[in-house]
C-alpha cells in the first residue's frame, strides 16, 4: 500500500484570504490634534495625539490628567495634574474626541425634575 502524502497548508496568508478590513476609527486625521481620552477605569485625560496602532494604543504628549473629587470618586474635577509624555493602552480606552469642538450637553435620558 503507498501512503499519499497530503500537502503542508502554511497558517500564513495566501493569495485567497479575505482583504485586511479598515479601522472605523479615524484617528489618523486626530494625529498631532489636542484629544480628550476617556478610561475604562474613569480616569479622564486631555493631551496631544502623537501616535497610534490598531489596537488604539495611544501615544499622548503634553498631557494632563483630570483628578477626581475625593469626597466623590465617581465625579471628575476640573483639577488638572501634568502627566507629560504617556502610552495609554488601548484595552482601556473607551472615547478619544478631539478637544477642539467639544461640549458637555444635558442627558436626554434623565427625567427633569418635577417641582
């Protein structure tokens, strides 16, 4: 009996795998731009956007990190710390928006009091 050897498939990409989709993310026109960065962990920080990858790891210069309320850590103050140069790690990131442009508006989903 011969044995029919069966052909060695490479784990890397051939000419019949899909196209690498695009990122959603338009970051690259936010590059050299001041950026607001909010955290998983509720850390917030404002900075210039260096650079990025496609895991939104981002590289932030010049940045300054607002500091929380110490009688209530779930709101964030106006007090600011210098941070300087910082790698924020993309798993953490949850909203990156341009500085420029930006304004805090009222929660459409919070019931307005009733006197």
């Amino acid at each position: 009996m011969s044995k029919e050897k069966t052909p060695y498939k490479s784990s890397g990409t051939s000419a019949s795998a899909p196209p690498k989709k695009e990122s959603i993310l338009e970051l690259n026109r936010l590059v050299d731009a001041k950026v607001h960065v909010k955290c998983l962990g509720g850390r917030e920080v404002v900075g210039t956007l260096k650079g990025y990858d496609e895991l939104v790891n981002l590289v932030l210069d010049d940045t300054e990190e607002y500091l929380r309320d110490p009688d209530d850590l779930s709101k964030i103050t106006e007090t600011t710390r210098k941070l300087g140069l910082v790698v924020v790690r993309g798993t953490q990131v949850s909203l990156v928006s341009p500085q420029d442009g930006m304004e805090e508006i009222a929660n459409p989903f919070i019931a307005a009091d009733q006197d």
